[in-house]
C-alpha cells in the first residue's frame, strides 16, 4: 500500500475555488467557511504537496499550479461522476488528550484561529496527566509532556520550555531580597515531579538534595495558584506561566542573573499518535496548525 500522503479533499475544492474566483472573500461565501479557513487550507495544501501554487496577492497561479489545477479538476470531475461522491463530508470528530496546564495556558488561547480555519472538525479536549500517562484510551491524538522517548506511538516535539522560580509579589517583599542563589535556603520551594528543583540547583552551582518537605502538585496551574495564593517559591516553565506573569500575580524573585537568567527544562511537550493516525486528514490538519501556532 502507497504511503504518499493525499490532500484532503476540502483543501482540493478550496484550491479550485480560489483559483477559479481569485478572491479569498467570494470563495469563503462559495464554500461556507470562513476567509481564514481558505487561508489555512491553501497553506496546508502547498506544505503537502511541496509546491506554491499562487504567486502574487492577486491570486494568479504559478506554473506548477496552473498544472497542479488541471489535475485537481480532473480528479474533482471523476468523484463527481459517482452518486453522492462529492457529497459535503459531515463533520469529522478529533479527540486530544492534553495535559491541563497546556490546555489552558497555549491550546486554548489559540483555539479559536483553528475552529475558524477547520469548522468541519468537532475537537474533544479531554485531560491527560503528564509524566504519569494516564489518558483517554479513545483520544486520537495525545500531548504529553517528558523526555520524549516513546516507545508506543510516532511523535514530534511541540514545545521546548526554560524554567524560573516565581511567587506572589507579597511574598517576595515579606520573604526578600533575593539576590543570590542561596537565598533560597529555608525559604518553602513548592514541588512538583513535573519539574524537579535540582536541575535549577545544578544549573546555580549548588548541591542541594531535591526537596523532601512542602506541598507537592502534579498539576503545573495549581503549583501556579499555589504560588499565587503566598504559599511560598514555584520553579515554573515561562510558557504555561504566561497567563500568571501578565496578570501580575506571580512574579520572578529579583533582577539579579541568579533568578532573571532562565535554566532549560528537562522536559518537553510532545504530540503523539498510534501509527496510521495521521492517515485521517484531521489529524494532519490539527498536528500542522498546532505546530505552525507555536513558532
């Protein structure tokens, strides 16, 4: 069986519109979706097939779209030849499992921009606990956030990520100055196996044990809100800490490089799915918008 990966049929159908009517508007109104969803259709479609079919604003084809057209149309007027084979497909069901903080922090911030582009597509988020894998055994696709060595399923990587210690500006002017790394000592280091402190400690020269005593989450939101509420020192990755740090509700520690100058994290987000997964065009279209959203 080929393994050359097809174009969906509504990025065909998008292509032939727009250039037939050459405006992104008319063909949106032709099509029923919205002008982004033209957009990104197109965009998904040269990236499958490795080609710029459009070379100006004025929509005017390139060579290899002027030839890439005539097959498009000829493959569209073959379907069209079979009873309900170019029937509008209904639409399509995506299941991801994300860990919550992910979710919250980068998926759903940008949800809105995919919804618009693929209304098609019914997304289920459902919530995964990272590190400790455990997910919905119907997802289609997964995020999960670790080092990456999966065995059990084809992945790519999402999201690479620094940490800093964070807390609540109340604490830190009851708690501070923090000027150097050992100022640390004594102070309450909130915990979590989601990221461990001694790749920090390693990172300021000290040989601190990982802590043994505080309270420990395995959700990085609620380490946030913890932090937030004055319970004491967060290590945070700055991505999902965003929404926290631009509310001002969590803030770093003082201006000195012991703290300003982040430290890589360990770990990783990850999408993964089972093999022939990506052979639904679904999930294709999800893996290259959410992989695109990031950069």
């Amino acid at each position: 069986m080929s393994t050359v990966r097809l174009p969906p049929i509504q990025c065909l159908l998008t292509f032939e519109a727009l250039a037939r009517l050459r405006s992104v508007t008319q063909t949106s109104e032709e099509l029923c979706v919205t002008p982004s969803a033209v957009s990104h259709r197109v965009k998904q479609l040269e990236q499958i097939i490795g080609t710029k079919l459009f070379g100006r604003a004025d929509f005017s084809l390139t060579v290899e779209g002027v030839e890439y057209l005539a097959h498009v149309r000829e493959g569209l007027a073959m379907l069209q030849r079979f009873p309900g084979a170019a029937a509008a497909p209904g639409k399509r069901k995506l299941r991801l499992a994300v860990t919550p903080t992910f979710a919250r922090s980068i998926v759903i911030p940008r949800l809105r921009q995919f919804t618009e582009a693929y209304p098609e597509i019914d997304l289920t988020l459902q919530v995964s606990i990272p590190l400790l894998d455990v997910v919905a055994e119907d997802a289609d696709l997964i995020i999960r956030f670790g080092t990456g060595r999966y065995a059990d399923v084809e992945h790519l990587c999402l999201l690479k990520d620094e940490v800093t210690p964070l807390a609540s500006p109340t604490f830190v002017r009851e708690h501070g100055p923090f000027e150097v790394a050992q100022d640390l000592e004594g102070e309450a280091l909130l915990r979590s196996p989601l990221e461990p402190w001694r790749t920090w400690f390693a990172a300021r020269g000290l040989d601190w044990p990982e802590p043994a005593d505080g309270s420990q989450f395995n959700d990085v939101g609620l380490m946030c809100d913890a932090a937030a509420a004055g319970m004491g020192i967060a290590l945070v990755r700055l991505k999902p800490a965003q929404p926290w740090l631009e509310h001002g509700s969590l803030v770093r520690l003082g201006q000195n490089p012991a703290f300003a100058n982040n430290v890589p994290s360990p770990h990783a987000h990850y999408l993964c799915w089972r093999t022939g997964m990506m052979d639904r065009w679904e999930c294709v279209a999800f893996a290259d918008w959410l992989r695109n959203s990031l950069v």
